[in-house]
C-alpha cells in the first residue's frame, strides 16, 4: 500500500503522522524501507511495545540489519547462474537477500553485512574474473574493513585440469577470514560439473542463515528485499534449453587449410531468446554413438547393459551418448584409472601434478583408456566419467542483423591418434553429425564483461586470431545497424592468408565501406619467420597509444594459454614505450583500462 493512499482509508494514524512517515520514506532506499518494515513490526509484537521508540533503537543501531547478501565474480555466467539460484531459493525461503555483480559492489559495505555468499569463478591462471577485479585488489589493501561481525560463505567454481583450481574463491576466503569474518559453512571447490553439488551446499547454507537470522532477530520479520527492477530473462537456460533448427553448417576454410572452420547458423524462430554482441551461446550435444561404443569395448562392457542416472535406468550406451563426457580427459580421470588398472605409466603421471595436467588436457579418454587395458563394471566406468555440460561458443552474429537467427564461428577438433582420428565432442557434432534441418538445444549465456562501450563516439580495437573473430563479427554487425560513429581497428591472424582469413569478403566489405577504419592481419606461415596479432600490434605502437588516448576501448578474444598473455604483454610494451612509462607504471595503466572496462578478454 502506497502512503498517500493512507489518509484515504481508515488508519490509526492522524494526518500530521502520516506527513511524517512520508517524508521519512522519501529519503529511503528501498533496503532500507524493507528493514524499518520489519524493525516497526519487532517493536509492535516485543512486550515492551510501549517503552520509547528510541530505546529500542538505541539497542539495535549498532548493529547491521540481518539479511543475506550474494555476490558473484563471474566470467561466462556460470558463477552467476549459481548465485540467482541461490538468490530464488532464499526468497523462497523467507531469507531477506540482495544479489549483486561483484562490479557493483562496494568492498567496504561488506562491514555493513551480516551474512554474506560469494559465489566466485577463477579466470586465466588464477585471476579474478573482470568483474570482481576491484573488490579482489580492494580486499587485499589496507583499505580493507575489519569484519568482525560478518558471517560469509564461498563457492569457487573452477575446472581441475587448470593449476590455479577455483583460485578465486580460496582467495575471497582467506582474504575476508583475515579481516576478521567467521565462515558459518566451509568453503565448497567445484569442478565443471557443479550443479548437483551447487544445489547442495546451497540448502545447507541457506539453512544456517535463515536458522542464525532468526535467531539473531527475533523481534524483527524477515521481510524480502527489492534488489532494483529486474532485467528481462528468457523462460530458457542452461537446465531448460531451446530445441532451435540448424540452418546451415558451412567450411569456411579454404581446401587445403589445415583447419576445419565452421560458419553455423541456427533458427531461433519463436523462442523469444535476446543477446548482445559480446554474448555466448550454450550447446548441448550429443557425443559420438561410434566413440561410446568403442569405450564400452575397450573395458569389457556391453552397449546394452543398464546403469541408473539421475533416478532413471538406461542403456550404458545412451548414458554414455546423451550423459558423460566421454572426450575430453581430466585429471581425475587420469588418476582413478591409474588405480583401477594398475597401469605404471599412469600412476607415475599422477604423482606429478604438472605432468598430469599436461597429459589429460591432451588426450582422449578412449586413449586413457588403452594406455593399459582393464576389464571395469558399468558403475566403475559412470564413476570415471564426468556429467555431460554444454559447450559455450561466441556469438558471431548481431541480432539487428540477422533477428531470429543466431551465428557461431566453430573450429573443429580434428587430430590424429595413431592411425584413428579423433573428434572433439560438441564441435564434430555441429559439423558433421547434424544435418541441416535438424534440432540443436541451445541457450543465451549473457556476458556482461565483454560489452561494445555504450557511447557510439567511442573507439574501438578489436584483436580476435583464428576463431576469437566471432565476437568482433557481431560488435562490426551491431556498430554497422547503430550508425556508430566510434572508428574501429581490427586485427586478426591465422596460418594462411589464401586458406585461413575467415570471413574474409565481409572484412574487406567493411574496409571499403568505412565501417572498419583499419584491419591489420598476420599469417603466420606465409613467410619464413611466423608474425602473429602481438607483432602487428607492436608494429603499430604509436598509433594504438594514440587510440588509447583518444578513449579507445580494446577487445581480445581467443585462446588464452599463449595469445592472450603475448597480446598483453605487447600492450603493456606500447605503454612502457610511448607513454614514457616504468614496467611497473605500465602494468598499473593497463590494470586501470581493464577496471574502468576499457580493455575486456574473452579468452579461453
């Protein structure tokens, strides 16, 4: 009920009251209006309701309104996901909660909370990701608050096969535990497949803080807080995807390329789904019905024996098909089977971390498998696997471009094993096992820390080789159907210019057109001595340093192991050579660009 309808209904209050709480109420933010609330109805059920107001407030002001507050630092959406889950099941709870991106959230507040929940991805090797850049660097200052009444949670989410597994959220840990706060439940470290553990540690935690809240007011209803206005979410999602249409699959590669590059195109007709230049799509795949029969095979088992998943019995064939990861290795994997087969070369491999790590981000599980043969039951086999997730491709397409479609720019893992060839999973079979025409399951993983700048003046540099190009035909799509006025300079790199330039015709469209103000490329075997996108860049130092100084923003996207960490360290040189800067000054300026969201990486 809103208060100017108060006077017009009958109220126990008089008029000059009722001015009162208005003008009280317009000088509140909305937290704030939702704990009064509940203070005013604590202090009507006490049975001291009658002693002075300011008594009662005298005994509380001391100490922060009891809610949950969650925070995500979140690279792809994963870290997100998570936390709005948890966001709905405390609301569903009675818990009075706020949920915020770790970019808007102010490190100091934290000493405003009672209970708090960072849910935390790690990016790169052992980085934050570029949202929580600030509050990670801000907790390890001497700025940082005591936290003495703070009771938090952590979540990391991370993937074994790095060295630096859930980096990020060991070090929210430790950094909020050294300020004084008290974990109320232990740190959870999460690898790809999450989200059965996720909903776990979720309810357990959620327990405990409606348990402590209460217990902390009884006096005070928990009231459940408006976080703002809600942005517009699709009914579909990583657990309810969108059975969309292949429209096409198409080499864009040349013959004799020595890559396997796929233009795809997928019918959203009617599904209602949205997404910006910048965003992933999610694709659950199928895995090769030829490669699961042939792991059965390799242990002894059979395509029709049944195992349970997920409370229903299927065929182990169709397990493996439709559930496992049955592709990839990790280092889990590497380890248990060491075990289970007694294989030397394996268990010598998982006494050294590095080693390992290298060995199962190389190789296949069928040839884990055949490093020594062993005869494993059907739970044995499931208990080695991981749970099936979906693959995340850039989108290479703007939708006021191409509306109820959407475009990805797919490599194919194609490589040799011996005498066999070997596929990866999601993208042999968006290339070779659906045919156009048929259903493809797919969802819209938002990411908001690789956003084209909101003002269209602005300048942007763009450095996608190989397939990091997708993003950057989407932001040339969107900047192209804007009228933006912003210059924008792409570089791209790849083996060959004849076999290699993706999207080549529409690049050079664009050149002659304006829309790209300048294009620079680097083939790396089309000369004696390879050139890649870093030596481009260095060859042009003055001038990127002169696109920073007019406001320019820059975009890398691709892979993350090399590329990434040479482009940066090229920028960091441009810097330290045109700036008149020190290394450390240099690294400092370029850590500036990415806070301030002028220098974003989408790499992988």
């Amino acid at each position: 009920m809103l208060l100017k309808e108060l006077s017009a209904l009958a109220s126990p209050l008089n008029d000059q009251q009722i001015g009162q709480l208005q003008q009280a109420a317009s000088e509140l933010s909305p937290q704030q209006l939702a704990w009064v609330s509940g203070y005013f109805w604590g202090i009507s059920q006490t049975s001291g309701a009658t002693q002075p107001i300011n008594q009662a407030a005298a005994a509380v002001s001391n100490q922060p309104a009891g809610k949950l507050s969650i925070i995500f630092a979140s690279q792809t959406g994963n870290a997100k996901g998570v936390a709005e889950a948890l966001k709905e099941e405390a609301a569903a709870a009675g818990i009075a909660v706020e949920l915020f991106d770790a970019s808007d959230y102010k490190g100091k507040n934290l000493a405003k909370e009672t209970h708090v929940i960072i849910v935390a991805s790690t990016n790169g090797e052992g980085e934050a990701p570029d949202n929580a850049i600030e509050l990670h660097e801000f907790l390890q200052s001497k700025k940082a608050p005591k936290l003495d009444n703070l009771h938090y949670g952590v979540i990391g989410l991370g993937d074994s096969s790095y060295e630096f597994f859930c980096q990020t959220g060991k070090d929210f840990d430790a950094f909020l535990s050294k300020q004084g706060a008290t974990p109320f439940i232990e740190r959870v470290d999460l690898d790809v497949d999450y989200e059965a553990p996720a909903a776990e540690w979720r309810k357990q935690a959620l327990d405990k803080v409606k348990e402590a809240l209460a217990s902390e007011a009884q006096s005070a209803q928990v009231v459940q807080l408006p976080v703002g206005q809600a942005a517009h979410t699709s009914q579909y999602s990583k657990q309810n995807p969108y059975t969309a249409t292949l429209l096409t699959s198409q080499k864009i590669t040349g013959r004799d390329s020595g890559k396997d590059v796929r233009h795809i195109e997928i019918d959203l007709d009617g599904s209602g789904l949205t997404y910006q230049p910048g965003d992933a799509l999610g694709v659950w795949f199928e895995n090769s019905p030829e490669l699961a029969s042939a792991i059965l095979k390799q242990v002894g088992l059979t395509d029709d024996e049944v195992v349970e998943v997920d409370g229903d019995s299927i065929s182990l064939q169709k397990a493996l098909v439709e559930k496992y990861e049955i592709t990839s290795a990790n280092p889990q994997l590497v380890t248990q089977y060491a075990e289970l087969s007694g294989s030397k070369k394996l268990e010598k491999l998982a006494a050294d971390k590095d080693k390992l790590r290298q060995y199962s981000g190389n190789t296949q599980v069928i040839d884990v498998l055949s490093e020594k043969k062993a005869k494993l039951t059907a739970e044995q086999l499931v208990g080695l696997l991981r749970r099936l997730t979906p693959r995340l491709y850039s989108i290479a397409s703007s939708q006021s471009e191409v509306d109820e479609e959407v475009h990805l720019t797919v490599g194919v893992v194609e490589y040799l094993q011996g005498d066999e060839t070997r596929f990866g999973g999601a993208s042999s079979f968006l290339s070779h096992r659906l045919e156009e025409g048929d259903d493809v399951k797919v969802f819209v993983e938002h990411n908001n820390n690789f956003k084209l700048p909101q003002d269209d003046n602005a300048p942007v540099i763009m450095i996608g080789p190989g397939t990091g190009i997708a993003p950057f035909r989407s932001f040339v799509q969107e900047r192209d159907n804007r009228d933006a006025e912003g210059k924008n300079w792409l570089f791209f790199g790849d083996r060959t210019f004849t076999q290699d330039f993706l999207y080549q015709v529409e690049w050079q469209k664009y050149l002659k057109s304006g829309i790209v103000n300048q294009l620079d490329v680097a083939f790396s075997r089309d000369q004696q001595e390879k050139v890649y996108v870093q030596h481009r860049i260095l060859e042009h130092a003055a001038q990127v340093w002169q696109w920073l100084q007019d406001g320019a923003y820059i975009y890398v996207c691709g892979d993350a192991t090399r590329m990434a960490k040479d482009v940066h360290e090229a920028l960091i040189c441009v810097v330290e050579q045109h700036g008149q800067k020190t290394r450390e000054e240099a690294e400092q300026f370029v850590n500036e660009l990415r806070k301030a969201k002028r220098y974003q990486r989408d790499v992988y």
